[in-house]
C-alpha cells in the first residue's frame, strides 16, 4: 500500500478495530450460552431445569398470571424478551409447583421475578415495580 492516502489506512484500523470488538462481545455472549448447557453434577443443565419447570407448570398459569408475566418482562430489550420471559416463567413455575399451589399467582410472580433477577439489576427492579404501582414489600428480603 506504498500509493494509499493517510485517511485510507486509518479508516482501515478503525474498522479492524471495530470487527474485533464486535467479535468479541458476539463471542461472549456466545460462551455465557455455552456454559447454560453444560450439564450440572445432577445431569441437567440449567436450560434443562428451566424447561422442565416450564413444562411442568405449564396448566398452572392463568391469563391473569401470563399478563402479569408480560408485564414484568416488558422493560427487557425485544430482541432478549422471549429469553428472559422463559427464564422468568420457569423460576415462577418452579415456585408454584413447590408450593403445591393450584394456580400461578400474582404474589408467585413477583417472588419468581425478583428471584429470577440478578443481584446487579435489583434497582433498576425496584424502580420498575414503583413505577407499575406493584407492591413487592413482603419480598424486601431477597432484594440487595
């Protein structure tokens, strides 16, 4: 590249730079979705689990329950939202069908939304539930 203008090979280390970057961040993401389906020492992997509370709990969710759940999930990124509803779901799901309950509750889904939450995002959480005028004060306990 002996005859190449100066702002040429400039643009040329900018989008290298930018290509790596992007490959990996998409890598990581990669790899994080990688380590959910390694199987744990019970011989599940945490995709398993879900899908399993999922299905199991499937004839418990009322219409009320599912809009409440759509409700909750409503401030994730779309491209994300099915992931995390489905994550969501199975934790509500596990706690319904533990608690023997005949239905998925609103008090199931806050509890299972606040658990199925991680630790970093617990105040953008809490500012989304004042916001909705969602009393999650008996649940105090699992937030940090």
């Amino acid at each position: 590249m002996k005859n190449a203008p100066d702002w040429f090979m400039y643009f040329i280390g900018f989008w290298t730079i930018v290509l790596i970057l992007f490959m990996c961040v998409g890598g990581f993401f990669m790899f994080r979705k990688f380590l959910k389906v390694l199987p744990k020492s019970d011989g599940k992997s945490k995709l398993d689990w879900q899908n399993y509370w999922v299905e199991r709990s499937r004839e418990l969710w009322t219409e009320d329950s599912k809009d409440m759940l759509h409700t909750l999930v409503s401030p994730v990124p779309g491209p994300f939202r099915d992931i995390a509803s489905h994550s969501i779901a199975a934790k509500i799901g596990q706690l319904a069908v533990e608690s023997g309950s005949s239905e998925v509750t609103k008090e199931h889904c806050i509890e299972g939304y606040i658990r199925a939450t991680p630790p970093r995002d617990h105040r953008s959480l809490k500012d989304f539930l004042e916001k909705k005028q969602i009393d999650y004060s008996a649940y105090n306990h699992l937030l940090k």
